[in-house]
C-alpha cells in the first residue's frame, strides 16, 4: 500500500519532470537538482515504507526461510558437483569432483550419439504426453464433478477415496497392479481365462505396458491433482451459476460457459508447471512396474541414468541430467511465451 508521503512525492516528482519538459535553461539546472533531491527522498521513503512492512510480517517471512534453507542445501549446493558432466570423472581415482581430466562438451556427444538416445527421448515424451493427455482432463472432470454434487456426504467420500491412492507408494502400487495382472493370480486374467482365453502376462508385453503406466499413474494422481480445481471452482462467482439458470441454462451449458472458462487460467498455470517437467516421466513409477523384457517401451532418460550411475559413469549420467533440465526449461519458457501471447494467461 502507497503511504500519503509516498504518493504526495510522486505527484511532485510527475510535475518536476512536466516542468523540465517545457522550461528554460535557467531554470534547467534547479528543476534538475530539485528532481534528483525528490528521487532520493521516494527512493528513502520507499525503503522505509518496505522495512516497514517485513517488520510487520516477519513470521511469514520466517517461514519462508526454512523452503529456502532446504532449496539451498539440496538444489543449489549440489550444483557444484554437476561440472563432473564436463570432466572425465571416474569415481575409482578419489581424485575429487575437479580432479578428473576437462572434457568440455563431450559426454553430451557421447550421450546424443548414443544408441539408447533417441529410444530414451521417445519412451520420456510417450509417457509424459500419455500422462498429461489422460490425467489433466480425468482430474478436472473429477472436480467439476465433486463440485456439481448437491449431496455433501457422497461427495466427501468421492474426494477422500480419489485422492488415498496419492498416499500410497509406488511399491505398494506395484504390489496392487500384480494382483490385478499376474498371469497365474490376477483377476484380470482370471477374468479372461473365464471366457476361455491365454492369460497374459501384462507386466512384460511392450504392447500392453505403456497403457498400463499411463492408465495406473492417473489412478494414482488424478484425486490429487483435481484438489487445485476444486479449490479454483470454489472461487467462482455463485450469482454467475444463479443468473445462467435463470436464463434456462441446464448442467452442461453452465459448464461450458461459466465453469471451464473461470479456472481457465488455473488450468493453463497447471498445464504450464506440468510442460516444465516434461521429461520427468516418472522414474519411481517406471523404476518399479519395469523389466528388462519391456526396456525398448519402459526406458526413459531417469532409469538410463540410474544405471549409469550404479555402473559408474558418473559423467555420462550427469550429462544426460543436465540435457534434461536444459531441454525442460526451454519447454517452460516457450510454452509460457506462448500461451501469454495467445490465451493471455501465463506462469510468469
């Protein structure tokens, strides 16, 4: 908030500057002084007005400190031991991070050029697309949904029983999706047995996998992920739902018109965050359901890495890391330009 001193100031220095527009050069020299004294005093003024201020909400800001400390300990500090990306690091030598030979460029080369490369960035892509394609539009069914509901009890159970499975890790998950899929004790194969067909072993089939990843991440997470919508819907102007029925608007058309296009701009901040990451595709998920028989679907960048790392090449590994960073904030300020420019929603 501007104090009265502030805004009297600004209106004076607005005024100084009208005036030096339209004086002589007499006058050029005071008016510039009494400008450049003016400046001071609203810089001061300014400074005061913003300790003031963190004064006030010091707790707050002591809560933030303790994000910060951890960001800073674990994302930050480590980014000194990413230069092992451009030296030839072999952990065997206890030479130390700066001990090994610099190679510049080269372990990227070696990653691009080698044979996993372009197997790895299709695997990353199919699966984050996949997930984004499935989950966005599931989660935010879902909260328009529980939104919708007129009977709170059934709705509470709907949102609490969506969102448990977030809770429950992925090896647990895994122990769920066996039951469901083994070949000898699954019920979907059973089910399929039932009516006379071969079982099959859905773990390890490159053409069923995929979907089984995709389809399972988005039981897992789409309670989860609706929450930031059902929040966004909550925000909505109820006179805009009143005057819609008024006008004989049913369900669907309220949806339409009022309910998708106010969280639009949450939609677009979560699509966004989600692009930003988009070769993150999941390593704990993947790490857990995958195989060697399924590596040609089930290998992305994070479990190749992941490899690399426990076989030592270390430098290979960091390098692949780093691609993937670089590759993803691209992708977050392109995709962010762009849907500034022409949805006029954006992260930042």
């Amino acid at each position: 908030m501007v104090s009265t001193r502030n805004y009297a100031l600004s209106l004076e220095i607005e005024d100084l500057k009208k005036r030096l527009k339209d004086c002589d050069e007499s006058e050029k020299a005071a008016l510039t002084a009494e400008l450049k004294q003016k400046k001071s005093a609203m810089g001061k003024a300014e400074r005061k007005a913003l300790l003031a201020q963190m004064n006030r909400h010091k707790y707050i800001y002591l809560l933030l400190l303790i994000p910060m400390v951890y960001y800073f300990i674990f994302k930050y500090i480590p980014l000194w031991n990413a230069q092992i990306a451009f030296r030839d690091f072999i952990s065997l030598k206890r030479t130390g991070i700066t001990g090994g030979t610099w190679v510049g460029l080269q372990n990227f080369k070696t990653f691009i050029q080698s044979y996993y490369f372009w197997s790895l960035i299709r695997n990353t892509l199919m699966y984050s697309f996949g997930k984004i394609l499935v989950s966005l539009p599931l989660s935010i069914l879902l909260a328009i949904m529980i939104y919708e509901c007129t009977h709170k009890a059934l709705r509470k159970v709907v949102q609490t029983l969506s969102y448990l499975p977030h809770f429950l890790s992925w090896v647990i998950m895994y122990g769920i999706l066996l039951s469901l899929l083994s070949p000898s004790e699954g019920i979907f194969n059973d089910i399929i047995k039932l009516f006379g067909g071969t079982p099959r072993s859905f773990l390890t089939d490159t053409g069923a996998f995929p979907f089984i990843v995709i389809l399972s991440d988005a039981w897992k997470e789409i309670g989860w992920s609706a929450i930031i919508f059902i929040a966004a819907l909550m925000g909505i102007d109820g006179t805009l739902f009143e005057a819609a029925i008024v006008e004989g608007a049913n369900s669907w058309q309220r949806v339409r018109y009022i309910t998708l296009p106010s969280i639009k701009p949450v939609i677009v901040i979560v699509l966004l965050m989600k692009i930003g990451t988009i070769l993150d595709a999941g390593f704990n998920q993947l790490y857990m359901l995958y195989s060697p028989a399924v590596y040609s679907v089930g290998d992305i960048i994070d479990t190749w890495v992941f490899r690399g790392t426990i076989e030592g090449r270390f430098s290979l590994a960091t390098a692949a890391g780093i691609f993937k960073g670089v590759i993803g904030m691209t992708l977050l300020f392109v995709s962010n330009w762009a849907s500034r420019k022409f949805t006029e929603s954006s992260l930042f």
